[in-house]
C-alpha cells in the first residue's frame, strides 16, 4: 500500500491557481530541501503577514513569487486536507519570471492539468483541480463580462439576454467606487468606446460598453444620442408625454431606437464597435407596462404593439440592443476560437 503524503499544518495560507486562456495552470516545483511540500508541484502562494487580509496577502506574495500582478481574484477554494489553505483563481496580467522547468524552487511553468496530476502532486492540490475543474475554467475563462452602465434596467435586460448564455454581467454598480462615465462622443459608436474604455481601465479585464436613444424624423433624430441626458429630472413617464404633446401637430411619426456596444480588451489591444437600429412610429399615447425608457410610445408595426406591451422574451429577439448583442457574440465566439 503506497505511503500516504503528510502535509504540514499551516497557519493561514494562501495560494492562486492562474491559468491561461489555454486552460493551463502555472505551477512550481518546490526544491528538495523545501519545507512546504519538499519536491512537489504546487501553485504561488504564502503566509498572511500580521496586518494583511487574505486577497491582500495574495497580491504580495504571487507579485514576489512570480512577477505577476493580480487584477481579479475569484471566490475562494479551500484544500479539503487543511482549513486554513485557501486557494484563489485569479487573472493576472504581465509575465511570470522564469518560464522553464529546469530551475527547481525558482521557475514557473503553465501546464495542463491532465498533465499536472501524473507529476508527484500535493494530494490535496490533485483533489481540488478534480472537483473544481468546472468552475476554475468557466471563473477565468471570460465566463463573466463587465457592462459600462449605471442603469438598473439596463442591467436586469442584460443581464436576461447573457444568462441564456450561461454568462453573468458585473456592471459600474459593481464597483467599490461609484463613477459616472461622461458621454462626450458626437455618435452612438463613441459613447459606447467611450463608456467600454473607461471601465476597462479601472478593472483591467475586456469591457462592454453600450450606448442607445430615440430619435424622432421629424425633429432630425432628436434626443438621439442626448436621449438620457434630455429628461433632466423629469421620469421616463413624463418625458414620453411631453413628447406626444410635442408630436400632436405632427404628421411625419417616424421613428427608431438605435444601441451601439462596444468591446474593449485592454490586454490585447482589442477595440470593437456593433451598431442596430429598429423602426417604428410614435405612438398616439403611452402604452404598455413592460420595458422602460421610450418602450411605452415606440410603436412597433409588424407586430402592432408598442416594446412596452411585448415580453422581455420577445424584447430580447428584435430590440435593437439585442441585435447589437448577437451581432457582438457572434463575433466574440470567432475571436475566441
């Protein structure tokens, strides 16, 4: 009967599985000599320091282990051997400084991890690739996409149309710092770069930003691209009746909803921009109870309702912001392959 390997008990240990888009884990060869798990394979990691949390502990540790630097950190994974190992997926971004396996205690290769556990492996490190395997590839496989907007609706759209998907949206309400974005591009497009590159430069992961409005023909596409700042204060349900009050002497009730988004990977020095729009015409009063925005007086021909009447199952197959989504998504399942 093989021997089984004793870990040491340690006292609040932290470690980081970082993998590549490839799926591979970096990992180290502990020196012969080591004291935490002489000759065996493992990920970066330490002690906490007094003073130091968890994910703050990490931070330094994998920085002076690797070079590398943490930018997201997922939920936690304990070692099932010892309660007090935590173990972290997280990105990173830079190189780690040495990438050959010839130099023990100092060099840091990525591996596969098949390929990891025909290595003499710490056992409770084998244990916990075989049961998370799952959830480390889906938490840092781009399985989770941050959206510049701070509007709650929005957000809950979204977040319907990336869940059939199997992909959850962190938004700017996400952050620990609340900002608003300035919309200072002249075009739907901008707004959107604008919005995408703002937020990949605080969280420093790929970013979606979206831009949308209502422009009415005959006042030569007005509000457009100030269709959230024209309202002021006043609610979505006032600023549509003042419009139909304005579109009463109207003949021409043209109108359409326009979305921009725009994909941003700061990484990879990826900028991508999608644009839809959807025609319609104002209708004669505010109707419906789903949607928000302009949904309850944009009138939608072929189906002889307005968005405000229709389901967010339906919404989300014609609305222009859907259209721009899908047009994004296929697109994204192409870069990605």
């Amino acid at each position: 009967m093989k021997k089984k390997v004793k870990e040491p008990k340690l006292i609040k240990f932290v470690g980081a599985i970082v993998q590549d888009k490839q799926g591979r884990i970096l990992v180290s060869q502990r020196s012969l000599n080591s004291k935490m798990y002489p000759g065996h394979w493992q990920v970066p990691g330490g002690k906490i320091e007094k003073g130091e949390n968890c994910l703050k502990a990490l931070k330094r540790e994998v920085k002076e282990e690797t070079n590398l630097e943490i930018i997201s950190a997922g939920l936690p994974l304990k070692l099932l051997h010892n309660s007090n190992v935590l173990i972290y997926p997280v990105k990173t971004k830079g190189r780690p400084k040495a990438m050959e396996q010839k130099k023990l205690n100092a060099a840091w290769i990525y591996i596969k991890p098949n390929e990891l556990k025909k290595m003499l492996i710490i056992p409770a490190l084998a244990e916990l690739l075989k049961q998370n395997k799952a959830l480390l590839i889906e938490t840092l496989n781009q399985k989770t996409i941050w959206i510049a907007t701070n509007n709650p609706n929005k957000k809950q759209e979204l977040a319907e149309f990336f869940g059939s998907f199997g992909i959850t949206i962190k938004t700017l309400q996400d952050l620990k710092e609340k900002i608003d974005i300035a919309e200072t591009g002249q075009s739907f497009q901008k707004n959107a770069l604008i919005k995408a590159q703002e937020l990949a430069r605080i969280v420093h992961e790929p970013c979606l930003g979206e831009d949308s409005g209502f422009c009415l023909a005959t006042f030569k596409n007005w509000p457009g691209i100030y269709s959230a700042r024209a309202k002021g204060n006043l609610t979505d349900k006032e600023f549509n009746r003042l419009i139909l009050a304005a579109m009463k002497e109207r003949k021409n009730r043209q109108c359409s909803l326009v979305s921009s988004l725009a994909y941003v990977d700061p990484q990879n020095k990826i900028k991508k921009t999608f644009l839809s729009s959807v025609k319609g015409q104002v209708s004669l009063r505010v109707v419906g109870k789903h949607g928000f925005g302009y949904d309850p007086i944009f009138y939608f021909p072929s189906l002889k309702k307005t968005f405000a009447q229709i389901s967010s199952q339906v919404k989300n197959q014609i609305s222009p912001r859907a259209q721009c989504l899908n047009k994004f998504l296929r697109w994204w399942k192409k870069e990605m392959n």
